[in-house]
C-alpha cells in the first residue's frame, strides 16, 4: 500500500486480473460504512481450538465404524480370503 494524497490509499492488486483500485479511507468515516464495517467485526468471530475439537466425537476418528455392520458385511469376504492366502 502506497498512500497518494491524504485519505486516498492506492492498493495493487495481488491477482493482477484487474486494475488496481483507489481506496478512499474517508468512507469509512461514513455513519453507514462505519455501521457495516463494527457489523463485520463483531459477525468474524475468531474460532478457538476449543471451538473446533468441541463437535468432534469418537465416530470422527472411526470408532464407531463398526457398530452398525455394514463394514463387516463390505470386508468380510476379502478378510476371509485374505486369511485363506495367509495359512498357505
């Protein structure tokens, strides 16, 4: 960022797929920009490591895979198979 002249901030454009865009910081001095902009901040809530692992429970890493059957119906035969191949 490069500031030109007083309230006016020229910012390049990183993507370089369009021309680069005039800031006017004074807008945000606006009763409404300034409104949008204290919603944003309160809306953009940081999560924490607790806030994340909370929802994770044993089915996450798998342990509940086998309780209800199916994956003992799916691999069952390939096991036996398997177990055949290994005793010869």
């Amino acid at each position: 960022m490069m500031a030109l002249e007083g309230n006016i901030v020229h910012v390049l454009n990183p993507s370089r797929r369009g021309p680069a865009y005039r800031y006017f910081e004074a807008t945000k001095k606006l009763s409404r920009v300034r409104d949008l902009f204290e919603k944003l901040s309160k809306l953009r809530k940081r999560r924490t490591i607790y806030d994340i692992y909370k929802n994770i429970d044993a089915s996450y890493y798998g342990y509940k895979d086998e309780e209800d059957g199916v994956l003992a119906r799916v691999e069952g035969p390939t096991e036996a198979k398997m177990r055949v191949k290994a005793e010869e």
